[in-house]
C-alpha cells in the first residue's frame, strides 16, 4: 500500500503510449461534447466589438492591424494583442460571417487547455485516471461555457491553453538536458499567455510555490529560469494597468463600483468561486454584487473559517497547499482590487481560478491513501460530480445558440439582469421587430434608470419608428446618464437636429459630446459634415475633419474622413493639400471608389 506522500509526487514514469492515448480521449470527448457550437451565431454582447463591427479585425491579417493590436485595448480598456491576432486570423481564414468556425476555435483551444491540464496533472501525481477524471471534470464543467461558447472569451481559452501549456513545460524541464533551450521554451510560451489575456501574470508566483513544495529550496538555475517570467508579468501587468486607466471605461468602472466597496466584497467575491465550482448554480450570465454591507462581508466567514480548520489538518499534504496557494493567486487579479472590470463576479473568470480547488481535491485524494474506503467513496464522489456537472452543462449549451435564446432565458432565471433585456431588445432590432425592441430597452430602464445604453436603444428604435419627439427624450436622458461608454444618443440627436434645419442646436449637442468624449473621432467628423454638407461652408469644416483624423490616424473606418478633407480642400481651392489627403487615402483604403474620381483633378 502506498503512503500519503508529504510532498509533490511527481512523474513516475509511466509508458508514453496511455498517457497520449488519455489525452487524446480527453480532447476527442471535449469535441464531441461542445461539438454543437458549430451552428452556433456571434451574439450582440462584445462579440460585435471583437469580431463583427470592429474594423482592425473583420479586416483580417495584416501588418497595420497587428500594429494596432500592439498598441491599443479596442473598446474593451483590455490589452491582448495576441488574442486580436487570433480572431484576425478567423477572418482571413473563414470570413466574418462564418460564426461556426470562429466557435471551433474557441473550442480547439480549450480542448488544448484540456489536455495540457490532464498532462500537468499526471506529472503532478503519477496516477493517469486520477487526471483524466479531474481534468475532465474542469474541461465539461459549466462554469467554462462562458469561455468556450462565446466568441468574444477567445482570451480565455487562448491564455488558459498557454498557461497550462508553460505550467507543463516547468515540470517537464526538471532534470532535463539543454537547459537553454527548455528555458526559451518557456519564456515563449509564457510570453504567448501574457498577451492572450494579462490574468496570467501570477503564473511564476505559482511555479515558485510549487517549486518549493516540491525541494523545499529553489536552485540557482530554477530561480534563473523563473526570473525572465517575474520581468514578463510585471511588463503585462503594467501595460494592462496602463491600457485600463486611459481607456474609455475606466471612469465608469470606478463610479459604479468604487475601490471602497470592492475591498468590502473581497470575501464574498473568494467564496463565489469556491462555491461555483461545487454548486454552479442558477447560472446567471450577470451577477450583481450584495449591497456592500457589514452582514455581507460576514456571510461568507464560517464557510471561511471552517475551510482554514481543514486545511490546518490537510498541512502536510503539499497538494493541498499547492492548490489553496494557486487559488488565491488567480483570483488576485478577478478579486477588484484593481477595477478591471463592471463584473462582481462571472464564470468565465473561473477559467483559471478553479485549477487551484482541483489541486485541492487531488492532494485530498492522496492524503486518503492510507483509508482506501474513503479514497474509493471520494473517487466515485468525483466521477458522479463530473457527471452531474457535465450534464447541467449539456442543458445549458443550446442557450448560447444567439441572443434571443441566450437573453431571454437570462431574463427568465435573472429578473434584476440590466444586459438581459438590453440585448434581447438588440436582437429584436435586428430582426424587423422594433415594437418589441422598444419594450425590452424600456424594461432595461425600469431595471436600471441610470443606464445610458438602454436609454440611448430606447432612441435610437424611436428614430426607426419615425416618433423622433420620444426618440429624443430618450436621447437626452442617456446624456445626463452617470454611466455612458458611447456618444451615440450626442450623434444621433444631432444627425436628426441638423436633418430638420436646427443647425445651431445640433452644433450644441455636438459639442456637448465632445466635451464628454474628447477622444471620439465621430463627433468632430459630424461636427464637420455640418458645416460641409448643410451649411455649405467647407473652410469651416476642414479644422474639424482634421481634428477627427488626428484622433484616430491611418485607420480603415477613418476611409470617409480623408474623402471628406479632399473634397473639402478642392473646393476651398487648396489641391495640394487635397493630393496629400488623397495620397493617405490611397495607403489606408486602396479600394476606396472615390480614389479615381480624384485622380483628374491631381496632374
């Protein structure tokens, strides 16, 4: 009979062949299960700010997108230039319509991140069932649908696959030769997870841990190894912190969830995980958080303080340790204590954050060595946890088909979800039925009357409805919104003001957008398409044109404003400025139809 061991078990050497072949069975189950998302659609929440209406990517590969990949967040306030590359390369592959294959990456990556884990789990503890059981209760468990069902969470299964992958690579290197280049390795593959998703960045502090639960010291050559990971993850999270602080959403991030009440929530929010991993349930895509209170904060304690009790019991099991430690590591960067995010809490955030109870279960099942009967009552335990679990996430895949389906059912189980009737009447719009539409984004307001979204579809499906007097009640009241990520309901009212001769006050909604979004190319360009088109007066227009190109240089969706300043400056009598304008337009939009329309008046 084995004893419990007090340390980390490692790899005992077992034949390639079944290890390969439990992988393998892993991935091909994970394809099998999530294989319905092939005729699954993009859905109106993110998806059409990573993929579908996002110019840099349903463009394709590119040398100028890549560029910009590297330097921008998008409108996500999120740094991860690699997983831009990847939805980019979905399009040049499959095209921008074809949501089913943009899926099926989703869900080969996480097939990827699946056997990775089965594999670390195996040179962690020696016993190929033992990994294959808990890898795929992590793999089929429904706090990962959000991850691997929704496009937009392409970071998710992409930084968790390359986390996984470098979790493997430190414990494959061990005793190995070539050192070198197992170190390069590892950099690279860590280097491929920082810019997937900056979460990652405990990964070293991990390792670290690990490695001294296993030799109880860290060798010269272990701590060099580790030292290019610490300068990756410290590079990461401070362009990610960077990116976060200058980004459109930052504001209202700290307006509706100040640092206060987030520290206040610490507890509540560790818990969350913790009890989703056991009991994901009822599932709702959008958590609000407890109001903050003492009683709150409390809640959550004897859970707590009991968890702590075991885990004194459980210290000699270094697995145990291992897994408490990774839990609270991953979920630092989830916890709020830095606001990167609107979400309390959400299961896509648990990607990584449950590998840390895994390890815990794990090192549990060893420590019961010794009671055989206990050991086999908590195997069976698993396999029926796995089972359960698998079948609440089979139930709850057909959701994810698109919107309707996805938000209504939220709107079902989750009365108090702002997203759910907000997306629900997106979907409605989208599908010739703006009387509907009108009443969800009116059911949004009653649920949340400070929400500037909600409010400005309210106006924007009015404006459709030809009710323009409604449409712009609305408007105006998602401007004094406290909350608003998009000058749309400042565009609209003024697009509608200068349409009806009101020139003046559209001038004045104008800049009272951009008082609000000085960073927003539209409003100077709409600014300028004023002055141009319905005033007649191109001179005036030209500074404004200018300013919204120098707001967002040499990209695709800035096509229109260079056709704009070469109009302008031809008929202000300026062609050489006008060729300089057509020459850009020439490098950012060669296609462009106006181009040989322009190309007579430059000799």
């Amino acid at each position: 009979m084995r004893t419990a061991s007090t340390s980390l078990p490692g790899h005992t050497g077992r034949p390639i062949l079944p290890v390969a072949m439990a992988a393998g069975l892993l991935v091909l189950l994970s394809a099998l299960f999530y294989s319905p998302l092939a005729s699954f659609d993009f859905i109106s929440y993110d998806d059409p700010n990573y993929v579908t209406e996002n110019p840099r990517i349903n463009s394709g590969l590119s040398t100028e997108n890549l560029a910009w990949a590297a330097s921008s967040a998008g409108e996500t306030n999120l740094w991860h230039p690699l997983t831009f590359a990847s939805h980019m390369l979905d399009v040049s592959l499959f095209g921008v319509e074809n949501a089913g294959a943009h899926h099926l990456v989703n869900l080969a990556w996480h097939a990827v991140a699946a056997a990775a884990l089965l594999l670390l789990l195996h040179r962690l503890t020696g016993r190929l069932w033992l990994a294959l059981l808990l890898a795929a209760f992590w793999a089929l468990h429904p706090a990962r649908l959000q991850s691997v069902a929704w496009i937009s969470e392409r970071k998710d299964v992409l930084s968790g696959a390359f986390f996984l992958l470098t979790w493997l690579i430190w414990e494959q290197m061990r005793g190995r030769p070539r050192q070198g280049l197992w170190t390069l390795v590892l950099t690279l593959s860590f280097t491929a997870a920082c810019l997937s998703k900056p979460s990652v960045v405990p990964l070293p502090l991990v390792l670290l841990v690990a490695e001294f639960f296993r030799e109880k010291k860290l060798s010269r050559l272990r701590f060099g190894q580790l030292l290019p990971l610490f300068g990756l993850s410290a590079l990461t999270a401070a362009l990610a912190i960077y990116f976060q602080q200058t980004g459109s959403l930052s504001a209202g991030m700290e307006q509706m969830m100040p640092l206060s009440r987030r520290l206040m929530l610490l507890p509540v929010s560790f818990w969350w995980y913790l009890e989703q991993f056991l009991w994901p349930l009822p599932g709702h895509f959008w958590n609000y958080p407890p109001p903050g209170t003492l009683r709150d904060w409390l809640v959550p304690l004897p859970a707590l303080l009991i968890l702590l009790v075991a885990l004194w019991f459980l210290r000699r099991q270094k697995l145990v340790l291992l897994g408490m430690a990774t839990l609270v590591l991953l979920w630092l960067p989830h916890s709020g204590i830095v606001g990167v995010s609107f979400y309390f809490v959400a299961d896509r955030y648990s990607y990584l954050i449950h590998l840390g109870p895994l390890l815990v279960v794990v090192g549990f099942w060893i420590h019961l060595e010794k009671r055989p009967a206990l050991q086999r009552g908590l195997t069976a335990l698993s396999l029926l946890a796995t089972l359960a679990l698998a079948g609440v996430t089979w139930q709850r895949l057909p959701l994810w088909k698109n919107s309707q389906t996805l938000f209504a059912h939220e709107q079902r189980i989750n009365p108090r979800s702002l997203l759910a009737p907000l997306h629900l009447g997106l979907y409605q719009r989208k599908n010739d039925q703006p009387e509907k539409a009108l009443q969800s984004f009116q059911r949004a307001l009653e649920v949340d009357p400070n929400s500037g979204a909600a409010a400005t579809e309210a106006g924007r499906t009015l404006l459709q409805l030809a009710r323009p007097e409604d449409a712009l009640r609305y408007l105006r009241q998602a401007q004094r919104a406290p909350l608003l990520h998009r000058p749309d309901a400042f565009l609209m009212e003024a697009e509608w003001l200068g349409k009806t001769g009101k020139v003046a006050e559209a001038e004045q909604a104008l800049h009272a957008g951009m008082e609000r979004f000085p960073r927003d190319p539209r409003l100077p360009f709409t600014l300028g398409t004023l002055f141009h088109s319905l005033q007649r007066q191109p001179a005036r227009a030209i500074p404004w044109y200018e300013k919204s190109l120098a707001l967002q240089p040499d990209q695709p969706d800035q096509a229109e404003v260079l056709v704009a300043l070469v109009v302008a400056h031809l008929e202000t009598g300026q062609p050489g400025e006008a060729q300089g304008y057509a020459k850009m337009l020439a490098r950012v939009a060669p296609w462009h139809p106006a181009l040989p329309q322009f190309a007579p008046h430059f000799p």
